[in-house]
C-alpha cells in the first residue's frame, strides 16, 4: 500500500504545512470534501477510523477463571483427599458439582458481557463531514484521511485533523497532554519540532471542543493516531463492579470464611466428640461447606445488573456507568431541562409582534402550509414590507435547512429553534436559497446557552454590509436603540413597549426571541462581539409554541408519586418556563427563580430555598452546578440532565448525569452516567422505575439465596450435633447443591419491576442491603427448613421405613421447599396469592419444572441411585414431601402477613 506509507510518513509534519497545502497533498477539496466513491475506496485502503478493542479475555481463560474461588478450593482439595483414600465415587460427585458450578457460572458471566457489550456499542460517536459538497452526519468510523469535518463547542474530535478554518476555537487535550485548561487553536502553521501541546493548528482524535466552531481536515485515522500510538496506555480496565457489589462480593467472602471455620470445628466435634468415623465426618465438613457457601451471589448480582442494564436500553435509557443503576432507585431529585426533555421540541412561530402590529401565524411543524395574518387578513413579504426585513433576518441568521423527505414531509436539520424561524419566513412568501444567494454569509458568531444570541455578517451584491442578530429579548433589547425597519420608518426604541409585549408572549408559554439588524461598512469582513454592544434596530418579536411532551406530564405526577421532586431548569424566560411548568405540573403555587437570583444568593441563602423553589428560569450550565451542590448539601440524591459543553462539570457532581443522546454533546455524554437516547423526561422515569426493580431484585435473590444455603447447613448440623442418623450424605448435599443453587435463584434475576414500585418513597442511600429484618428472614426460613427436612426424615425412619427412602424424602423435601419458596420469594412483603403472584414470571416457573424433572429422575433413575444412594418414591411420600414444601410456602406467607400488619406505614414495609 504505497499510499498509505506516504501518508504514514508525512503524518509526523502534517502541522508544518499550510491548510491549502494539507488539502492539496490528500487531494481533497476544502469545501466539497471527498467524492463518495473516493471516500468508499480510502475507507478499503486505511481501514476503519477506530482504535482495537482491548482484547477481551478468552472464553477458555474465562473458563479457568471460574475455578478461581474459594468454595471450589474446599471441594477440589477434598476431591484430591477422597480419590487418595480410594473412595471414586465421592471424588467423582465432588468434581461434577465442581464443574456444574464452573458451567454455570461461564454461562451467566457470557451472558451479562454480552448485555455489556451491546450496551457500549449503542453510544457510537457521530460527526459531520462534507462529502459530495453536501454535509452528512456519519458514524466516526467511517472518516478517512482526506474528509473535511466541521466541529462545535461540545464535540469530540473524531480523528487527527490539520485545522482550515477556526473561530474561537478552544480544545481541552487533557488526555494527551494532561493539561487541564482548554488550548486556542489557529489555523497557522508551527514550528517541526513543536511538542504535541504547541500544533496549535492540529486538532488530536479523543480532544474534546470546548468552544468555538472549526472546518479541518482529516490526516490520521485509527491506529495512525496520536491517540492510537499512546492507545495501549489509555486501554481502560472495564469495571463491572458497583459499590454494592463489591459490598456483597466482601460480604460473600466472609461469610465463605466463616464457614469453613464451622465446618473444620464439625469435623473436629464429629471426630473426636461424637466419634463419627474421620473420613465420613471429613465429607461431611466439605459437603456443609458446599451447601452454605452462598458462591453464586456476586455472579448473579452482575448478572441481575447486566440484565437490567439492557431493560433500560431498551427503554431508550443508556447507563454508561454501572453504579448508577444502583444510584436510580434512591434518587430524591431530578433536575431536567425544558426544551426538547419536558417539551416535544417540536417549534413553531405562532405570533409576531413588531413595532406596530401583531401577526398570527397559522399550521404546526416544518409545514410551510399556513400564513401570516394580521386583523384576519391574510398578508406576505409582497405586500407588508415590514414583514419583508423580518423574514429575512430569520432565514440569514439560522443554520437550520427545511428538506422534503422521499414521503413528500418537511425535516429540519439543525435547531428546531431556527427550523420554526425559517418554516415562518417560508409561510410569509420567501425563498430561502434566494435569500442566502442574494446575500452571503461572511461570517458569524453561533449561538451558545451562555451568550443567548446568535449574529450573522452578510454583504449583498452592491456592497453593502448588514448584521442579523436573533436570541433573548432582554439581551437584544441592550444593543437595540432603534425600532421598525432598517432603512425606512425607523423610531426610537420604546423598551416598555416590548418587554410588555415579551411578557404577554411568555405568560402564554410562548418562547420568545427578538429579532434585530444593523448596517455596517461593506469592509467589515468579521462580526465580534464588539460589534454587538450597540446601533442596532430591533425587527421583531417572534412567540414560539412548543408543546409540553404528553408523556412527560404523566412522567412527571409518576415522579411525584414516587418521591421524587422534580424540577426544571431552563435557558428560557422566567414566565414562558412558569407557564410551561404549570402545564406539566412543575413548580405549582411556587415561586420562580432566576438566575440573576440565584447569584445574588450565598450558598447557605441557596441552600433553604432550593428545596422550595422548583423552577429555575434563565439558568445558565455554573447555576445548574450550584443547584446540585445546594441540593446535594440539603441531603437530596440529585439526577441532573444536560446537553452542553459546559453542562460538564454539573453533570460530573449529580448523583446520576444524565445526558440528551440526540441533541446533547459528546463533551456532556462523556461526563454523564446515563445517556437518553431519545431525549424524553418521561425515559428517566422509567430508568428510574427499572433501577428501583434491580434493587429489589437483588435483595430478592439474596433472601431467597441465603436461608436455603442456610436450611441444608441446619440440618446437617442438627444431625451432627443431636447425633442423629445424616439425614444427607455428603453427596446428596452435594446434589442439592448443584440443582438448586443459583439456577433456582437466577430466575429473579428476570423478575419484572412491582407494579406499585413506583408508589414508594425513594430508597435512602446509606440503608443497608441485610438490615435486621433480612436476618430475621434468613434464621426463619432456614429454621423452617430443618424442620420440615428432619422432621420427614425422622418421622419416616420411626415408622420403619429404610434409610435410603427417608433420604431420598429429606433431599426431595430439601428441593421441593426451595421451589416453593422460590415463589414467595417473589415479592418481600407482599403476598403472592395472586394470578400473577404464583405464574407472573415464566423464568420462575420453568425454573421450577427443570429442578423438579431433575429431582424425579434422581430418585427414580438406575445411574443417580448408584452415586447418590436414592431410591424410588411412592405417590405417597411424594405427596408428604409436597405437603412439607407447601406448608414452608404457607408458613413464608403468614410471616408477611403479619409483618404487613406489624409495621403498616413503617418504612421497612413502603420499601
Ligand atoms: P433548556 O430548557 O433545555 O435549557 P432552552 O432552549 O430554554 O433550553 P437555551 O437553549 O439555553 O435554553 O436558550 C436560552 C435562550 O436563548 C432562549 O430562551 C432563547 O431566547 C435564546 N435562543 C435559543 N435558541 C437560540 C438560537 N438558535 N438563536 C438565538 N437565540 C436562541
């Protein structure tokens, strides 16, 4: 590949060379790009824009890995003790239950990978290129050396690029350079040997904009990266940990060692108190061992997790870091913003008012079907001159393109914002590629949430120069001294008059923009701020509608049932936000805050009426930062969207950040936990609803976990203790081991959120996951369990039955209860005698039938009596082993009842 070599050699001083001369040595075109074609062909030659994946572990490796755990260590060193005692078929039931357990384990760590896996893969990285002279929005992966790429405050470089154009251009390149301040980027050439840090004129694949706009050109992709060449640093060790689990994972590993202490102590007491022959009191220890150690509880809790995870994506919820699932179930807050999130970001201009009249607008969306119309009658550009200048400043100062789809409708490309503006100049009679034609743009400042405006530099074809400016009333209204037309029917400007009008547009939930322009000399040929400080003629208001989401309404009074506060935070003024609150249920009978406000409050003033106050109006991304500190100290567990560039660091601080997948940038993504693929309010509800369900799920295979490890240990250690006949061998121990322990339990891990999850109070955060009724719980199952095994076992050897049989009853009672109980282990303190209680979970119930197939084979198969010493059972005993597992179900539901009834109200029952 000779090309290739070339471009690998040159990749070294691509910053030495000017950008005409970058773009001429990959023979592209700065303003068409590349040709499809000759894109298609340099994707075949560099390959794909993207860095190897760390390599992922071996399925054979991972195999391995699951011998790696202490339970497996007692049983291989105790089949390694049986097979030198010569004793083959205790060595082969140790080395089958070890390799049920390492199977079973395999699998389930495969499927949460694989949860993990197509979770990452949904938060791809986009970026625009020009290709063909059009601008496209292409996965990353696909830009080869030679593209043209435009790029905005928020961005992520997608590959090494050689900067052509750059205004205000600043990247923060802490991942290369670990220099945390933001670098300003110009399109000048630089010294050969200048480090990394000083190519101002490079922009590095990974770098994230801070601010500003830039078109560049792609040099290097994937491997041939900066970042490529350092790649093999940065690999970062996938975490599939949580403070809960690591809880559990501590909590598992004490509890293993404890109870290899007990068992070693029942081997001693067995041996030298009792007399038990050593080497069946040596099984026994390591079956005891076997049946208690609760070795299945952290894989199940990531899987619980992993499954989860995937829920939530399919609800359009995108957990980036896992510990945030955890964090949803116990948030008390969740800040939003307000276009697009709690409304459907869907604009239309519905009135415009200038210095004279008020025009209505008619038809909804993109459409350009409707007109303008003032006192009824139906006007245009033509015959309102007035309505002529406005338009035009709507369609020059707007990035936004309206295009007819295949199916004949109208999309916008760019912010639904503009998109309104121009849908409006199109229904007044102008023709927006005219309109640009006839007066290029030359330069502009865009719009940015600090600033609230955007202003564009045209010149016409007789040399003059004119500034557009559109954004916030308040903030036009400060450069404004002049109203009515540019040229003609000019007057001085009445502020009163417009802020009565702004505020008669925002009372009715309208956004409103002023629209406004100034002439300047035709050898301007750059708009600074400077240039906005005064002079200029104030057009129009434009009042536009964008509907509350539905959704997001009943999200909203689902919260509130929940909890949860919900409130809103928004760059819009202070009485549209009111407005469109009220109709979303948001902040009712409550003051409004400002950001001017909230500055001139200290902390602790912010701190008593943050909690008070749930509309934020005129917000800016350093208050949504101070909220969440204030919400943070008043004890709140805070979930805050955000979209921009410097909505980073609030995310960063919420308990769970939460970004917009469409509108949102990479910048935000990057600091978010959670990444809302459709924007919607109404997903972090839900997010919140299937967070509140994993929670309860693992709580729910915890109490069923543990007390049936712990009802198998009590009976052992009953017999061994009140030296009774075993009512289990060592292997049958075993067997019950390997049937029922977490494949039984597993199927909670598919258990669907309680329907009435969403009607309790958020989980407090430090509440520990065994509280003392978990332990009660636990001692009282277990209790239950001995009982009702040893109890059969021995109530059928005093009625003279044979060992074999009354063992074969003790293991199937053993299994028969931990199937029943499975089931009440459904809900925690809610009865399950209910259609849905006793079949709601499929998992459940064919859970329930492979265990109890696998129990008839064990009594009634030829090969299983031979290892395990079972026998054959009559309809009879079965129906006695049934009768005992259907009275621990029963037994397990009385519990609950009276636990309802003890503690009506009482926090324990509402969570
Ligand atoms: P959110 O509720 O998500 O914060 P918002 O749109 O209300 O969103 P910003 O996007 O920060 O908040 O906008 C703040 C103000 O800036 C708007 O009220 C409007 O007056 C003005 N504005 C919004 N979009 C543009 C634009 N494209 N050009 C000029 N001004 C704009």
């Amino acid at each position: 590949m000779p090309k290739q070599k070339t471009a690998n050699k040159r990749a070294t001083n691509w910053h030495t060379l000017a950008a005409a001369d970058t773009v001429a040595r990959l023979s592209s075109d700065r303003h068409h790009g590349l040709s499809s074609g000759e894109a298609r062909a340099r994707l075949k030659q560099y390959g794909r824009n993207r860095l190897p994946r760390p390599p992922k572990r071996s399925a054979f490796i991972r195999f391995l890995l699951q011998f790696h755990n202490i339970l497996i260590y007692v049983m291989l060193t105790a089949a390694g003790t049986t097979a030198m005692l010569g004793d083959w078929v205790d060595t082969g039931v140790l080395l089958a239950a070890v390799i049920v357990n390492a199977i079973i384990g395999f699998i389930q760590e495969g499927k949460a990978e694989q949860a993990m896996d197509a979770i990452r893969g949904m938060l791809s990285l986009h970026t625009t290129v020009i290709r063909d002279g059009k601008r496209l929005e292409i996965e990353a992966e696909k830009l080869v050396p030679g593209d043209i790429v435009t790029l905005a405050s928020g961005d992520k470089v997608p590959a090494d690029l050689r900067l052509i154009t750059g205004k205000s251009l600043r990247v923060n390149e802490a991942i290369l350079t670990g220099e945390s301040e933001a670098v300003e980027k110009t399109a000048g050439p630089v010294l050969n040997d200048a480090p990394l840090g000083e190519r101002f004129c490079m922009l590095f694949s990974g770098t994230l904009v801070t601010s500003g706009q830039a078109s560049a050109i792609v040099v290097a992709t994937g491997l041939r990266t900066e970042l490529g060449r350092i790649s093999s640093l940065l690999r970062q060790v996938r975490s599939t940990t949580t403070p809960l689990l690591r809880q559990i994972d501590r909590f598992g590993r004490w509890l293993a060692l404890a109870i290899v202490l007990l068992s070693i102590a029942t081997f001693i007491v067995g041996v030298l108190w009792h007399g038990h022959p050593p080497k069946e009191m040596f099984m026994m220890a390591v079956a005891l061992a076997a049946s208690a150690i609760p070795e299945g509880l952290p894989a199940i809790m990531t899987i619980t997790l992993a499954l989860g995870m995937r829920r939530m994506a399919k609800r359009h919820a995108i957990i980036r870091h896992l510990p945030a699932v955890e964090t949803l179930g116990s948030v008390t807050v969740i800040c939003s913003d307000k276009t697009g999130t709690l409304t459907r970001n869907e604009m239309t201009v519905q009135k415009l008012a200038t210095a004279d009249h008020v025009f209505t607008v008619s038809g909804v969306g993109y459409e350009p079907d409707g007109g303008v119309y003032l006192n009824g009658a139906a006007v245009t550009a033509d015959n309102c001159p007035e309505l002529e200048e406005i338009a035009r400043a709507a369609v020059l100062c707007n990035d936004a393109q309206l295009h007819r789809d295949a199916d004949e409708s109208w999309q916008l490309a760019g912010d639904p914002t503009e998109g309104a503006l121009l849908a409006f100049a199109v229904k007044t009679g102008k023709d927006p590629a005219w309109e640009r034609e006839k007066r290029p743009r030359t330069d502009a400042i865009p719009f940015e949430s600090e600033h609230r405006l955007m202003a564009t530099l045209h010149h016409d074809h007789k040399d003059n120069g004119l500034i557009f400016v559109k954004g916030a009333p308040e903030r036009i209204l400060e450069m404004c001294d002049r109203q009515g037309g540019l040229q003609q029917n000019q007057t001085t400007l009445d502020t009163g008059y417009w802020l009565r009008r702004a505020q008669a547009f925002a009372a009715d939930g309208l956004r409103v923009l002023a629209i406004a322009g100034k002439l300047v000399e035709d050898s301007k040929r750059e708009v600074s701020f400077a240039d906005l400080e005064n002079g200029f003629t104030l057009l129009a208001l434009a009042g536009i509608i964008d509907p509350p989401r539905e959704e997001a309404i009943a999200a909203v009074k689902t919260c509130v049932g929940a909890g949860i506060r919900v409130k809103m935070i928004t760059g819009d003024h202070v009485d549209t936000a009111q407005a469109i609150g009220e109709r979303l249920g948001i902040g009712l009978g409550k003051p409004t805050l400002s950001g001017a406000q909230i500055e001139a409050l200290n902390d602790e003033q912010l701190q008593e009426v943050v909690l008070e106050v749930d509309v934020f109006a005129r917000a800016s991304p350093e208050h949504k930062l101070r909220l969440v500190e204030a919400l943070q100290a008043a004890g709140q567990v805070v979930a805050m969207t955000g979209d921009g560039v410097n909505d980073a660091p609030a995310l960063k601080r919420a308990d769970v950040g939460v970004a917009m997948g469409l509108k949102g940038t990479e910048a935000a993504k990057e600091a978010s936990d959670m990444v809302l693929a459709d924007d919607n309010f109404a997903t972090i509800g839900n997010a919140v609803y299937v967070g509140r369900g994993i929670y309860d799920n693992i709580q729910k295979f915890i109490l069923f976990m543990l007390p049936t490890n712990g009802g198998e240990a009590l009976v052992v250690l009953a017999a061994i203790f009140f030296e009774l006949t075993l009512p289990l061998t060592p292997a049958q121990v075993l067997w019950i081991n390997m049937v029922t322990s977490s494949t039984l339990g597993l199927a909670l891990a598919f258990e669907r959120p309680e329907r009435d999850v969403m009607l309790k109070k958020p989980r407090a955060p430090k509440e520990p996951l065994l509280s003392w009724f978990f332990a009660w719980r636990v001692l009282m199952v277990s209790t239950l369990f001995m009982i009702g095994a040893l109890g059969l076992f021995l109530w059928e050897t005093q009625r003279g039955s044979s060992l074999e049989t009354a063992r074969t009853m003790a293991v199937s009672t053993v299994v028969g209860a931990e199937m029943f109980y499975l089931i009440n282990s459904r809900y925690i303190y809610k009865s399950v005698l209910s259609l849905e209680g006793l079949f709601g979970n499929a998992y459940v119930l064919i859970a329930i039938a492979a265990c109890a197939a696998l129990q008839i084979a064990y009594a009634h198969t030829g090969p299983m009596q031979a290892l395990f010493g079972s026998t054959g059972l009559s309809p009879n005993e079965w129906l006695k082993v049934a009768c005992v597992g259907f009275f621990i179900f029963v037994a397990a539901e009385l519990e609950k009842a009276v636990i309802r009834w003890l503690f009506v109200g009482v926090a324990v029952v509402r969570r």
